[in-house]
C-alpha cells in the first residue's frame, strides 16, 4: 500500500539537498529556499509539474513503475534510495542485478558531456537515458519503457530505426546486434528477459532469426555509425563503449568521426534538433 505521506517527506527532503549544478542546471536567479524547484525535478523526470506537485503534497494519484524510477534518476537516489522510494509507493523495486537504474555518480559523469550524444543502456540494448543531443539525432525515448526503447527490438522490427542508417550499412549492423546479444546470451542466458527478448526476435523477425542461428558471438565495445539526419545529413560517429556490461549497464558516448564534418553537424544539431524535446517530455501520458 502506498504510504503518501512517507514518499511526499522523502521527494522533499530529496529535492531540497540538491543543487542545480548537481543535475547540470544552470544555477539562475537567486532562491529562496534550498534545493531544486518542484518544476525543475518535474522537468527531469519527464512529469507535469502539477503532477510531481500533488505527490510532493501528499494527494497524488497511485504513481507506476516508471514515474517512480524516472522520479529517483532525477532526484539522483542511490539505489537504496531508489528501493525506498518504490516501497513508499506501494511497488516492489526492481531487481538490483538487472541494471534499470541508472546510478546517480553515471548521471553525473555524463551532465558533463553536452557536446556529444550519450546514452546509458542495459546489456539488453534498453536505453534508459539519453542526452539532448542524442535526442536530436536519433529522436527522443519513448516516456514508457521496456520495448520501445529497445535499440535491437526497435532496429529489427521498427523501419523508422533503419530510415537513420544509410542502406549499404544495415546488413552489418543487424549482424551486429544479433553478435551482442549473442554474448549477453552466453553470460546470463537462463534468464528469463534474455529468452523472452531472444524469443520475440526470432518470432518477429526472419532477418534476426537467420543471423541468431550463425551462433556469432562478440560483445561490441567500440564501432562506428553514419546517421541519415533530415536536417543535418550524414553525420559519422564513432561509438565508445566507456562502462563494460559486466554492471549491465553500459555508457554509450558517440564521438564525431574524425575526418568528417561530424563535429559541424553535431553543434549544429545542438541548436536546431533540441527546440521542441520539451514540450514533447511534458506532454507524455504521464503527465
């Protein structure tokens, strides 16, 4: 059951140790009181500001799963914190092994990083973060989660995915994902999200099912993607793998290729591709 008052104490107390700069905000006019604004967590946790307001007060409605970890990652719970905060909502936390939570030291490493699009994903391809700049080059996240934001469910079943990849490097891409899964598999293939996903591929996908039945096996740590951007062009990136899978995270920072007009493209994209991302995050259904 949920315990409202429990969590309106905690998201407070929460917000109110954070400063701007902690969750790379710039810091603007002065403040009356200490910590973040409510609209300000609200924007980071891709909620309404009304909505994020009537939990912080005790007479929100029954938040799910995914306002409540998107909520932590804004407040930047540990994940003890995080576990604390799902049990004051009446929900059971996530298993700690599968990496769903994005742990706030990753999140502050990559506020760092505004000139290159980053991503944090599970072993699994799920992307649980993006930047702004990654939103603009290959769109934002979908507000729910699971699938849809999914890079090899989305890549083998989403043509709109493949539009962004030029045509003569989509076969070695899907050989690609189907390698990596293939090394996840290996690692923890009794598990049960593994099967599932493995199993929803091949059903899905003719393409998936042929190359998972080569048995290739290779973790990718580094390679290098052309996006075919409306606005921009090609743009050539090399993709660094920083945090390895073995936390089931991974970190993925996609530098402009040298040689390219890359780094044109991206801070172009910097200040035409980001203009309307706000107004879509508040607009979602969990808003």
């Amino acid at each position: 059951m949920i315990d409202r008052a429990g969590l309106a104490d905690f998201l407070r107390r929460r917000r109110e140790l954070l400063r701007p700069a902690d969750v790379g905000l710039p810091p603007g006019a002065r403040r009356r009181t200490p910590g973040l604004r409510r609209e300000e967590v609200a924007a980071l946790a891709g909620v309404s500001t009304d909505y994020y307001t009537r939990l912080e007060q005790a007479r929100g409605p029954h938040p799910s799963a995914a306002v409540v970890d998107a909520v932590a990652r804004a407040l930047r719970c540990a994940i003890d914190e995080r576990d604390h905060l799902f049990h004051l909502a009446g929900l059971t936390p996530p298993p700690r092994r599968a990496g769903r939570h994005v742990p706030p030291g990753l999140l502050r490493l990559v506020d760092h990083l505004p000139a290159v699009p980053v991503l944090v994903l599970t072993d699994l391809t799920e992307v649980l973060w993006q930047n702004a700049l990654a939103d603009a080059l290959a769109g934002p996240l979908d507000p729910h989660p699971g699938r849809a934001n999914n890079g090899a469910w989305r890549w083998f079943t989403d043509p709109a995915l493949r539009a962004l990849c030029p045509p003569a490097d989509r076969a070695r891409h899907s050989a690609a994902h189907v390698r990596d899964l293939r090394a996840v598999a290996a690692r923890r293939g009794g598990d049960a999200d593994v099967r599932e996903l493995v199993g929803d591929l091949c059903a899905a996908s003719a393409e998936f099912a042929a190359l998972w039945e080569r048995h290739e096996v290779a973790g990718r740590r580094a390679d290098r993607k052309r996006f075919d951007h409306p606005e921009v062009g090609l743009v050539d990136v090399t993709c660094e793998v920083l945090l390895t899978p073995e936390s089931d995270l991974a970190l993925l920072v996609l530098f402009p290729t040298e040689g390219t007009d890359a780094r044109e493209k991206l801070d172009l994209l910097r200040v035409i591709g980001t203009q309307d991302l706000h107004a879509q995050a508040t607009s979602d259904g969990r808003s």
